[in-house]
C-alpha cells in the first residue's frame, strides 16, 4: 500500500494533468520559476524564525524588566 502525501493531494486537486506528467517523470518546463519559489520560501522561513526569536528575547527581556522593577521598589519601601 502507498502512502498519499498531501502535497500530492494538492497537486492533483490543483491540476489533475501536471500530477499525472509528476508522476511519469516529466520535467516541468518551468524550473527557473520552481527554484525561485523555492528560494523565496527558504528566505521567508528564515524571517519567521528571526521573528519568532525576536519575539521571544522581547518576552524575557519585559520578564526581567519587570522583576527589576518590583526588586526596586520593594528596596525603596523597605528603607
């Protein structure tokens, strides 16, 4: 039995024809246009991940800002 990936699914569900040339090894005759794309998403996926970091260090960064700021002031009150 084999297994159906998704993006076969959508290949199919896209265009029945190109799935069937995919599956016969035909070459698609838009290749410099695949690799593009597929640069573009590399270049995106690193972006989200740079967010995503970013993101984060703002999180802990406001963490710790916030634990300095009550240390601060629980030092004032008890003087």
């Amino acid at each position: 039995m084999r297994t159906i990936r998704a993006s076969e699914i959508g290949s199919f569900l896209y265009c029945r024809r190109a799935w069937w040339y995919q599956k016969q090894g035909v070459a698609s005759d838009n290749q410099a246009e695949l690799v593009e794309g597929t640069g573009f998403h590399r270049r995106h996926g690193g972006e989200v991940l740079m967010a995503s970091l970013l993101r984060m260090a703002g999180w802990v960064l406001l963490f710790f800002g916030v634990i300095s700021l009550a240390v601060g002031l629980t030092a004032l009150l008890l003087q």
